[in-house]
C-alpha cells in the first residue's frame, strides 16, 4: 500500500509540473502578443 501512495505523488507532482509548464509557456505567447500589440499602436 505504502508504494502505491508515492507512485500516486509522483504523478500529482509530475502532472503539475507539467501544467505550471503549459502555464509559463501561454504565459510567454500572451506578452510576446502584447509586446507586438503594442508596437503596432505605437507605429500607427
């Protein structure tokens, strides 16, 4: 039963790993948008 419980951590903790990295990469898109968003007002 014991191993069964830390197999069951690993996976919690590996899924969100994987979702905080989803997250940073969205987070990334969404400024580099609002970076060229940005630019694009400034130059019209």
């Amino acid at each position: 039963m014991g191993r069964s419980v830390f197999y069951l951590q690993d996976m919690v903790t590996s899924i969100t790993q994987a979702q905080i990295l989803i997250a940073l990469v969205v987070a990334a898109h969404a400024g580099v948008l609002a970076v060229r968003l940005c630019f694009s007002l400034y130059k019209a």
